[in-house]
C-alpha cells in the first residue's frame, strides 16, 4: 500500500461532507473520533476547518486550523520588545488545533509536509493580517515531532494545561528568525 510511496504524490483538499475518512485510524482514539465524527461540526460552526492529505485514492492524514493568540512571559517577549520596541504580552496566532497521520503512513514526512503546508498558508496570510506565530497544544508523545520542526515551548501560566496533557508550543512565523533555522 505505502510502497514506492512518495511525498510528492500527496494532494490536499477541504474537508467535505462528500470526502469524511470515516476508517481514519492514527492510533490515537480522539484524533480518529475528531475526524470522523466533529471535523465537520467544527468546519460548519466556522471554530476549525480541516485539510485533508490524500495518497492515490486513500486520506492519510489531517489538520485542522482556527485563530489564536498566545500568551509569552517576558523573558519570551522581551527579544520582539527589544528589535520592535512593542510592548504586548500576547501576539496572534494560527493554531494547529489538531494534526494527524494514520498508521500505516507514520514516519515518512507527511507530518513535516502539513506543518509545511501550514507554514506556506500563514506567510500568504501575513499579506493580510497581523500573524506571528504558529501554536499548537501537543500531545506529549508528539512533542518531539514539533521540536524538531522549530517549535518551542510556551512557559506564560495562561498557556500551561492544568491537566498536564498536552504542552502549548510555539513556531516564529518571523524570516528573519525563519531563515535562520535549519528546517
Ligand atoms: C506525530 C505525527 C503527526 C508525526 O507525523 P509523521 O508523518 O509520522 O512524522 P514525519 O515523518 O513527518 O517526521 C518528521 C520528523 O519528526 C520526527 N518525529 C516524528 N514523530 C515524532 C515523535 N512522536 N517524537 C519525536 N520525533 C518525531 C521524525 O523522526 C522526523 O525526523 P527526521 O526528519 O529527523 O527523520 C504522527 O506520528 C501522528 O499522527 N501520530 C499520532 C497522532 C498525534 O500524536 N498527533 C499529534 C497531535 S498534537
């Protein structure tokens, strides 16, 4: 099924009431439950619209995007203080709410690619709005994969989950901080 599986043969397309991947199974229980049976009622009430990845005829994974805006202690804000003499504690976002591959499809870049995906969209956005970072609440077993993309951690009280079940994480959508990773 994945073999001669390549990054370049992915499309992406709106979720539809026509496309809903109704056997999605990422291994994670409230992903699949997200997307198979609330991705729609979030697109419909305009709270998150979701993207679908496709491989040949079958959806290998997911995201889903809303507006945010996050929170930074003042060691975190005091570099954008400092370059832009701005005072704010909180910047505007665009949250990946929630971002899945299936498994049979782990491991092999297309979690890069969405994140990528998302990159491209909110650099076209920042023509329009004011836009400075990516935020996600991400699982703990998943923080690895958004360190590595260039994720840092968020440590203001307001972004810490009282659960513990997640970690909020941050990406500086910023070219000049941007061209400066090796991502
Ligand atoms: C986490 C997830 C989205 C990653 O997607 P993926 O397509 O498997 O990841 P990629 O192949 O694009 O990996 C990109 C890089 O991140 C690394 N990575 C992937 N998952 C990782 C993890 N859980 N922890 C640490 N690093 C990870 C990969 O090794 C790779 O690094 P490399 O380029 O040096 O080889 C996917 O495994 C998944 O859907 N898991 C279940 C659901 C989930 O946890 N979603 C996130 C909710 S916040």
């Amino acid at each position: 099924m994945t073999e001669g599986f390549s990054i370049q043969d992915l499309s992406f397309e709106p979720l539809s009431k026509e496309n809903v991947p109704l056997d999605f199974n990422c291994g994670d229980k409230d992903l699949d439950d997200f997307i198979i049976n609330d991705a729609l009622v979030h697109q419909d009430a305009n709270v998150a619209m979701t993207t679908l990845v496709r491989y040949r005829s079958e959806v290998v994974a997911f995201y889903s995007l809303a507006t945010d805006c996050i929170s930074l202690d003042s060691n975190e804000k005091g570099r954008i203080r400092k370059e832009y003499r701005i005072p704010y504690s909180e910047f505007p976002a665009l949250k990946i709410c929630r971002l899945a591959v299936c498994k049979g499809f782990q491991g092999k870049g297309i979690g890069r690619a969405m994140v990528y995906d998302v990159i491209g969209l909110a650099l076209d956005l920042q023509e329009w709005m004011g836009l400075r970072f990516l935020s996600v609440d991400a699982y703990r077993a998943s923080e690895g994969f958004y360190k590595k993309l260039g994720f840092l951690f968020n440590h203001h009280e307001n972004e810490i989950d009282p659960r513990g079940e997640t970690v909020s994480m941050r990406f500086d959508l910023q070219p000049i901080v941007w061209e400066e990773r090796e991502i």
